[in-house]
C-alpha cells in the first residue's frame, strides 16, 4: 500500500500524523519549518488524501500500516509527531514497535478514548455521525468544527487554512475513524514508553483538555508536557509560530 504525503528536506525524519478531521497538507507549516534540519513529512493516514483505506480500520491495523510505511520509504529511526487521532496511531505503535522510533510528540490526544458504551463516549460519536445521516456535507460541518477545534488566539491564516484543511476530508473517512476511536486504550502501555516524550496541548483544547495531558504525562517516565496559552486542538495550525516554537525546544533536547 502507497501513501500520500508532502515532504521537505533531508536527514533525520520527523513525520507528522494528522487528526480525523484533517489531513497531512495540514502540516505544511511545520514541514517549511523544520525542513532545514529534518527530512519532514505530513503523512496521509489511511483513507486521507491519496492513501488507501484499510479493509479493516482500527488501532493495531493502523499501527502495521504505519510499520509497513516507514519501511517501505526508509524513515528509519523517526520522531513521530502526532495530533489527537494521529498521537493514539503513535501510541499503539509504540506497543507493538517499542523500540523503532527515536521520540514521540503526543499533541492534543488521550490513553484512552474510555468506554466503548459510555454517555460521553455514544453522545461524541452521535454529535458526529448524525449530522452525515441527515443528509449534511463537510462544508456544513466547518463553522460548528472550528469552533469546537479552536482558541482565542488562533490567527486569521490559521482558521483560513484550517479551514481549507477540513474540507479535504471525505465524509466516509471521517465517519469511519470517529467510530474507530472507541476501540482505543492504551493507558496500561504509558509506563513501558521508554524515549523522550512531549505532550504538548493547548490550553483551550476541549477534545483533550490540558488537565487530563498533565496527568497522562505523569504516567510516562521520560516526558514532557508544555502548554500553548489560547491555542485549541489543532494548534499546528491555529498559530504555527507558536506551536514551532514550543516542538523546536523539544527537539533541541532529543539527542
């Protein structure tokens, strides 16, 4: 399977894995950034841009998938730099391929996506569902989804491109990794994660509140965790200086 990706750069690799309602240009900031010290990529998940869906969509299968494309392009020894969906693809993986990657970036996502028949849980995933079922594109989905993706100090051209980015997301794809969050938990791997770690969150993020990061962090031996004052969920894209900024000082540190 071949996947879709935008790409700068040379040297050590630093892949970017996008949210669900988003897609691997989302990264293009981040990718002009940090392309002078880094080979970057914003990897296409499945079912996103160019790249395939898988037959069967859930964590493990995602976590092969992502095995089988490092090595099929020869990203060896990557750091992995995840957002909300994207972050819980690098933590299975890294309970299947603990030791394949160099650091990990864990931005706005959780252990555990809790239970599969909870209120909380079957109320998000009907709040995302049902809107498609009535007949409704993406494109009647953006202003609810910015509002709920963003903070105070997102920038103009950050909600602009945020913007452009959902609307490259398929109904299907976005319908079949809502549903594919149910299966995760990997609370019980955090303390077997053994490199340098960020966990890195805004603090107006309402899909994985600062909070719950925090503590998620406190579970991790060698990690991290920052906080972007007034940025939301997709903070790469809000205000891309600032979330630069704060990756950039992680970075500095992984040897």
């Amino acid at each position: 399977m071949t996947a879709t990706f935008i790409s700068a750069g040379e040297g050590q690799p630093l892949i970017f894995l996008h949210g669900i309602g988003s897609t691997g240009r989302s990264w293009q900031a981040q990718v002009d950034h940090f392309s002078k010290d880094y080979l970057c990529v914003g990897l296409d998940l499945p079912g996103y841009g160019g790249t395939p869906a898988l037959e069967d969509n859930n964590f493990e299968a995602l976590s092969h998938w992502l095995k089988a494309t490092l090595e099929q392009n020869r990203w060896e020894n990557p750091i992995l730099v995840g957002n909300s969906y994207g972050g819980m693809i690098i933590q299975e993986f890294l309970y299947f391929y603990p030791d394949t990657i160099k650091a990990a970036v864990l931005f706005g996502t959780s252990p555990a996506f809790g239970k599969k028949d909870g209120e909380w849980q079957q109320n998000y995933i009907r709040a995302r569902l049902e809107p498609f079922e009535q007949g409704k594109k993406m494109a009647d989905l953006v202003p609810d989804m910015l509002k709920a993706l963003t903070g105070s100090n997102a920038t103009a051209d950050g909600l602009a491109a945020a913007k452009e980015d959902i609307l490259r997301v398929s109904e299907a794809s976005f319908c079949t990794s809502v549903v594919t969050l149910l299966l995760f938990d990997r609370r019980k791997n955090l303390g077997n994660i053994n490199i340098p770690t960020l966990l890195l969150v805004g603090s107006e993020d309402r899909n994985a509140p600062p909070k719950m990061m925090a503590k998620t962090a406190t579970y991790i031996p060698n990690s991290t965790f920052v906080e972007m004052d007034g940025l939301g969920h997709i903070a790469h894209i809000e205000n891309p200086a600032v979330f630069n900024a704060a990756l950039e000082e992680f970075l500095n540190t992984v040897d």
